[in-house]
C-alpha cells in the first residue's frame, strides 16, 4: 500500500491530522490499533482554543449536538472553603467555556467528517510494530492487522501520534526525557443526584486530592495518590478507599457503596517528558508521543490538537507535492515545542507547590500557594482556555470544500 502520509495513532493529534490533510487533497492513511474509540476515562476536555478550530473547520455546530456539558469557572475547594481559579465566561472571543464531551464521540465525529473525503483511509484494529527504511530516511511504517498479518505501507511522511507508549516512538529508538510527576490517578465513578454541585471542581486536604466532574447522571471521580501507590491503595481494601472519598466528598458518603471494588476503577500512570528531536528525516511525532503532558489544567487533548494544526499548516502544502521536508518538520517542532515546555513548566510547578505537599499531609495553604503561581486571573483565564501559542487552520480545504 502507497499513500502521501501515514499517521499512527486514532487520538486527538492524528485524527484531526488526518482530517486537515484530507480536506486540503493529501492521501492519507490513519491507523488504530483499537476496534473502536469507546474507551473510558480518557481526558474530554475541549477547551476554546480547540472549540475555535473546530469553528474553522465548520464543525461547531455538529461538535455542540453532541451530549456535552459547558463549564464556565473553575475553582478548588479546601476544608476552609472554595476558592476560585479561573474565570472562562470573560475570556475574550466566542468561546468562554470548555465542553467536556467523551472522547469517543469526539474522535467519531472527526473520522466520519474525514471519511467524507476518498482520500481518507482508516484502519482499524491495525497495531504498527516496525518502520520501514531507505536511503537514511523513514520511508512508511509496518503493521499487524485483527488477524496476525502483516502489511507494508509506503509514505511520503510517516506522523507518530500513538500516545505515550508510542510505538512509531520506540521503532524509531527515540526516547524522551522524563521530568517526573509524584502522583497517579484512580478513577471511578458515582452515582449525582439533585443538589449535588454543578460545576467540576478540585477538593484538597492534607493527605488528599480528588477531582470531581459531573456527567450529568454521575460523578466521575479521579482521586490522586501518590507515584506508585495504586498497589498500596489496593492492598487497604475498597472500604478505605469509599471513607477517604465520603470524608472529602460528605455529599457522597450515602452513595459511595455503589463503588463495588477495584475491577470498576481505572489508573493513570501519569507521566511528565517530551522528546529532545520530534522528527528524523521522514517522521514527525507529535501529541503525547512527542511530549506526554500531567493533566494538571487538563490541556493534553488541545496540546496534541495544536500540533495537528501546526503540522497541517507548515507540511500540508509540501504534502500536496508530494514532498515532505526535513526541514519543515523542524519547524513544526521548533514552533510546537514553545508551548510545551512553558505549559509542562507550569504543571511541574503546580506538582512541586501543590500536588507534592498535599499528599505529604502538609496543610493546603491556597492564597499562599498559588498567589505565585502564573496562573491567576485574565493570566490563568488565557492560559488555561486559549494556551500559550493558539493555533488556526490555514490550509486551505480543495476546491469546493468549506
């Protein structure tokens, strides 16, 4: 198989890729190692900055006929009461708010709008397990399908966008560098009923930290822990783990028998690290596999979406000649890489002032703390709802395409 560029990885970055490239006329070919999208607990926070790209791309009104839930403000809620963060309702632009929509509705709608275009081809179930080369330069990739076999395709461009455990990443033998986080997240849900508060916020108390977002009918629920101690949660029994939330949660303590046992809790393993080099002579990698993000400020999908936009606007014209550049492909790391290390900066900051000392059982010291932090007021409005460097769609969809 032969086509223009070949993406690995059905995420937030290589689905909207594929989408920008296939709207413009490039071949293109998105590969996915799952059956399907529906996988539970992956971070669906649509923040403007990504709510305005899909306004360029005339998906906005599809987008917000999607079950979804806008929130204006954020805050953090201590034993002495709430606290404010962030303000979205006075961000300026048409945006003030982030969707929190699941994942899979989202990268569905993005497929299916791709799919529209013939030269758009996704494979599913599709594992990548080796790169192919020639003449010093990354020249496709190799994959198993659902039943074993393998294939072979040829492109112009190969695009890593796998995830954190990108495997286009280690075919390549690139690693990243790890910066660190001291915690990982248990997540799970409960039951909401009325009069439960409305808006998702951050409970903290020394020794604990949960973040609660309502789904309408239920919470999720993501309690952090520390680096490595899902084992040790565990080994406590689920009953400690439903009197540490109705403790923090009081509303809760009636409902939280519902959690039944660890079999219905997922773990993140969170992890911190970018890559050195994004691109060897015929690859780019972008998203999580060329930079893993906390999910402090939850900003992982509009980071990885930003680079998609930049790797469009900067390669896609190359790509319609057939042409892939090395020198293009740094470009879209030197202009991508700005925001990540200033937004990872921040969230190693929040961990190291916030995260680290609350699960020390230190007390929660909130105007203190965070009075230092650049993350308060219009700063913490456009930094959280906007990013640090907003991208837009710049190249130009085929002829009668909007």
């Amino acid at each position: 198989m032969r086509t223009t560029c070949a993406i690995a990885g059905g995420g937030p970055a290589g689905a909207v890729l594929a989408l920008l490239l296939a709207r413009a006329g490039v071949d293109v070919t998105l590969l996915e190692k799952h059956g399907d999208f529906l996988r539970d607990f992956r971070g669906d926070t649509i923040h403007p900055s990504t709510l305005q790209i899909l306004d360029e791309l005339g998906l906005a009104e599809k987008f917000h006929q999607l079950p979804h839930r806008k929130v204006h403000s954020l805050s953090m809620v201590t034993d002495d009461g709430a606290v404010p963060m962030a303000d979205l309702s006075r961000l300026p632009g048409r945006y003030k708010y982030i969707a929190f929509v699941p994942q899979w509705d989202f990268l569905n709608l993005i497929t299916a709008e791709a799919a529209k275009h013939p030269n758009f081809h996704l494979l599913m179930n599709s594992t990548v397990t080796d790169l192919i080369r020639s003449d010093g330069a990354i020249r496709g990739l190799r994959y198993r399908d659902e039943a074993g076999e393998e294939h072979e395709i040829h492109a112009t461009l190969t695009v890593g966008a796998d995830g954190r455990g990108s495997d286009v990443r280690r075919a390549a033998g690139l690693a990243p560098r790890e910066f660190g986080a001291p915690m990982d997240v248990v997540w799970f849900r409960l039951p909401r009923e009325e009069g439960d508060p409305d808006q998702p916020f951050l409970r903290a108390s020394a020794g604990h930290l949960m973040v609660a977002i309502n789904r309408g009918t239920y919470w999720q629920l993501a309690y952090v822990i520390p680096k490595g101690g899902f084992d040790q949660l565990k080994s406590e029994g689920v009953e400690a783990l439903r009197s540490k939330v109705a403790r923090l949660l009081p509303y809760l303590g009636g409902r939280v028998d519902r959690l039944g046992g660890f079999d219905e809790v997922g773990v993140l393993r969170v992890a911190l690290n970018r890559l050195s080099r994004w691109h060897l002579p015929g690859l780019l990698l972008i998203g999580d596999a060329a930079h893993a993000m906390s999910p402090v400020f939850g900003v992982g999908i509009n980071l990885a979406v930003q680079d998609a936009v930049a790797t469009a606007n900067i390669v896609g014209p190359a790509l319609l000649r057939g042409e892939a550049p090395r020198a293009l492909l740094a470009r879209v790391e030197r202009r991508r890489k700005i925001p990540t290390v200033i937004t990872q900066a921040a969230q190693r900051t929040v961990q190291n002032r916030l995260i680290s000392p609350t699960l020390d059982s230190r007390p929660v010291s909130v105007p203190r703390g965070l009075s230092r932090l650049p993350v308060l007021g219009g700063l913490a409005r456009r930094f959280i709802g906007l990013g640090v460097l907003p991208e837009h769609v710049r190249l130009s969809p085929t002829s009668g395409q909007k």
